[in-house]
C-alpha cells in the first residue's frame, strides 16, 4: 500500500469513528504499520534502484578461455604492460569502477579508481577488515603447530583472529617512543652504508653501480634485523660469502617474494597438488624462522638478565618476547617479509627522486643543518621529530613509487558503488589518478610552500650530483624512512 492510499484510508476511518476515542487509538495503530511496512530505508532504495553487478564495465570474459589471454605476454593486450600501466589503460577504457573475472583459480576484483567510491567502502567494510591474504603462507603457518600455535600475523590472518593478534601486539608496534632505543642501531646501520656507497660510487662520474638495488636489499636487511632481531649481522660488509647467514637470509627474502608471485598471482595448481614453487617457498620460511628462533632465544636470555631496564628501556623483540615466544616469532617473521623488500625499495626510490632533482636538495641539506650541525652529528630520536621537509619527501616518493598498487577488501556485506550492485566482492584503488592530483606524475612536496621536483626517466643507475655534505643528509634520510615503514607498516 502506497503512502497516499494509507493516509485516504486513515482519513476515512477517522471520520468514521465519530470520536470514539479506542476506535481512533486502533486506527493510528493501523496507519502506522501499513506505512512502516511500506516505507523502505535509503540502502534498501539503493539496491533495488541500482544496476546488477554483471552490468559493471570491464573486459568480457570469453567462454571456457575467459580473460586470462588478455595478459599472456605478446599475445594478450595487457600482456607486456607493467602492472601500474594496466591499470591506467583499464580505467581509461572502462571508467571509476571496472570489474575483471575469468582468471583460473582467481576470485572476480572490482577496482576502484575513485575516492569518493574508496571511502565508502571504507566506511562500510566493518569492524574487521577483510583482505586478500597470503594463503601459502596461512598454509605453511597450519602445518607448522609447533611454531606458530594458531598465530598467523598480521599477513595472513583475518577478521577476529587478526584484531586478537593485532591487540597483542598494537601497544608495541603503533607507539612512536618504541623505537627510541634503536635510533643508535638505525644511525650505525646508515652510517655504515654511507660509507659503502662512498666506496662503490664511481670517483670521476659519481654514479652507482647497476647492482645497487641488492646493496640496498643488504642495508634494509642490516636496519630490520637490528631491529626486528635486535643484532647487527654484518649484511654491509665487503664480498660476503655465499654460505654466510646474512647472504641466505637475502636470498630467502629474493626468493620468497619471486615466489609468492608466481604462487599467489599467477595461475598455479599449488591448492591442487604440492609444487615445486610451494616447496621452495616454504624452504624460504623454515631459513627465515630457524634464523628468527636462535635470536628469540638470545632475546629471552638477555631480558632475564636485565630486570632492572625500564619499559622504555626495553628492546622490540624483547617487548615482543614478553607478551610470549609464538607472538614474537610470528611478529619477527611479519616485520621481515613487510619490511627488508619494501624498505629497500621506498629507499632507492626516494634517493632517486632526490638526485634527480637538485633543486629540492639544497632545502633538504638546510633542514639537515639545523637538527645535525656536524657531519658526525648523531641522528637522535628528538632529530626525527625536526624534519617535516624531509617525511614530506618520503610521503612523495611512496606516491610516485607506492610499495603497493592499492588496498585490497573483501565486503561483508552488499553496497552499492557507482550505481552497480556489488555483493560481497574485492577492491583496488589507485594513487595516481589525473581527476584527484592535478599532476600525478610529479614529483610534489608541500610544507608551508610547493616545491615541485621534475619527473625525470630513469636511467637505469643512480646519478649523485650532490655535494658531499649532502651525505649527512641522506643518512638522516635513510634512518627516517627505516623508522617510518616500521611504525607505519602495522
């Protein structure tokens, strides 16, 4: 019953009760349930209003084939575009919201290329986020009882048990003053990598050599295990050798990220049978745990020899090791496979921007000057909290060359996002998008005044222009973005 035919016939009633006063009660009763019945809430409107979800735009899966030939190398249109490029050309194709199905063993994404269209997802994914785990990870985390007990992180853990996990360890990894007592550590770390990159660098053209991305590999490894292990394992010394720990740990890590491409992005039969990748992937983990283990062991000796440090005092594994060993373990695993890769990337990307760019480095050696007056001037814990320049930078240079291309979310329940119904499916965002950055390919930094940093294309090698009190600089940089991954990788 519409709304005006329930107010007629409330009318009508009314006149014909003639003042009965239980007569009037009844009516409005009646009225009132008729138009609850009837009245609809705006989410309901908006579903039944809204186009189905086969309806959103995006590349036709073919029948049998799908579309898994659109991204087949020389064959498929997508095939020999980076990913970021991929996305680009799906949005320009298709719109704010594309969906893409018919990929093997692969759960149809919806990619979403519109903040607007971000934040309301945000706002409707619930109290525990839903993600895209690492499920060879989950896997190796079951079959490994002994290790982990039904912990498995942050990486690969979801809805409650992930916000059990992340209330254990939040009180720790989210406070800025837990990193104070490894400011020294990271400081020694850059230090020491500053004086690496004085003795590879070529002396007459200032350049870096094309293997310098696994130099950084070393020092990202050298910064998360002083912290993350709370030792120095020598990963920036000169020709280590083959068999040394700090080199099968690197290679571990290499490995392991190639393989969770090829397990957890490509198509692969691993849920189907054992593969080779599979069993080379776990190979990775049970070096990284074995490794992780002995250091714990040390950290739980040495926090029962120290009971007189304050809380403050206290290390992050040994704060970790407090709570109770599988936490630690598997918190030490999670800051290793987030942190070495992805650090060490962010890294190289910012220096790059920054020599690339010498107009912006006279205002960061400025900044440098005020809070490390010395070239030998330590960095501090009250430093990092003086150079607003310099995060800038970084927050930049994580725009321009995000670690990730996007979030990922499953819903836990209906929504409907540019008109389309979507029942319970994944989404990507993008961070460079022409309708919200007016220069997305720019190298941009805002503190008070624009400083605008020219994209230049990369060449293949680091040129340093800089002159050498721009090494004070790039140290302080170093620690910074070491610190900054940490406290804002959880």
């Amino acid at each position: 019953m519409s709304y005006q035919r329930a107010m007629l016939v409330r009318s009508a009633l009314l006149a014909g009760a003639k003042g009965n006063v239980l007569n009037i009660g009844l009516i409005e009763r009646y009225a009132s349930t008729v138009l609850q019945a009837d009245v609809k809430s705006p989410e309901e409107t908006e579903w039944n209003e809204a186009k189905s979800f086969d309806e959103i735009p995006g590349p036709r899966a073919l029948p049998i084939i799908g579309n898994m030939f659109r991204f087949l190398p020389h064959i498929g249109e997508f095939g020999n575009q980076p990913v970021m490029e991929q996305m680009r050309n799906l949005k320009k194709q298709y719109g704010p919201i594309v969906k893409l199905d018919g990929i093997p063993h692969r759960r149809t994404v919806v990619f979403l290329f519109d903040p607007e269209l971000s934040e309301k997802m945000y706002r409707t994914e619930g109290r525990w986020p839903t993600r895209i785990a690492m499920e060879t990870m989950a896997l190796y985390r079951e079959e490994r009882p002994e290790l982990y007990k039904g912990n498995y992180g942050l990486a690969s853990s979801q809805g409650k048990d992930w916000h059990n996990f992340r209330s254990k360890v939040n009180q720790h990894m989210m406070q800025p003053r837990t990193i104070k007592p490894h400011v020294g550590q990271i400081n020694e770390v850059a230090q020491d990598f500053i004086e690496k990159m004085r003795k590879l660098r070529d002396p007459e053209t200032l350049e870096l050599p094309k293997s310098f991305n696994n130099e950084m590999n070393k020092w990202a490894l050298e910064s998360i295990c002083a912290i993350a292990l709370d030792q120095r394992l020598g990963c920036l010394e000169f020709d280590l050798p083959t068999d040394s720990e700090p080199q099968i740990m690197i290679n571990a890590v290499h490995d392991m990220f190639d393989l969770f491409y090829k397990l957890e992005i490509l198509p692969s039969l691993w849920k189907v049978y054992r593969t080779r990748n599979l069993k080379k992937l776990f190979h990775c983990f049970d070096i990284m745990s074995g490794i992780s283990k002995r250091y714990i062991s040390l950290a739980r000796e040495k926090l029962r020899e120290s009971t007189s440090m304050g809380n403050e005092e206290l290390s992050m594994l040994q704060r970790l090791v407090a709570i109770d060993e599988q936490t630690a373990n598997v918190m030490i695993m999670d800051m290793m496979l987030a942190g070495i890769d992805t650090t060490s990337n962010v890294a190289a990307s910012a220096l790059y921007h920054i020599a690339t760019n010498p107009q912006a480095q006279e205002k960061l050696h400025q900044e440098a000057a005020k809070v490390l007056p010395e070239k030998d001037s330590p960095v501090t814990y009250e430093a990092l909290n003086k150079i607003p320049y310099t995060k800038a930078c970084i927050k930049e240079a994580l725009r321009m060359s995000p670690i990730a291309i996007g979030n990922l979310r499953t819903m836990q329940k209906d929504i409907v996002l540019e008109g389309y119904k979507i029942p319970k499916p994944h989404w990507k965002s993008l961070l460079k998008n022409k309708s919200v950055i007016s220069r997305p390919f720019c190298y941009i930094t805002r503190i008070r005044v624009s400083a605008i940093w020219r994209q230049t294309s990369y060449g293949g090698q680091f040129e340093i222009d800089s002159p050498c009190h721009l090494v004070v600089m790039y140290r302080r940089m170093l620690s910074v973005i070491v610190m900054t991954i940490i406290c804002l990788q959880f």
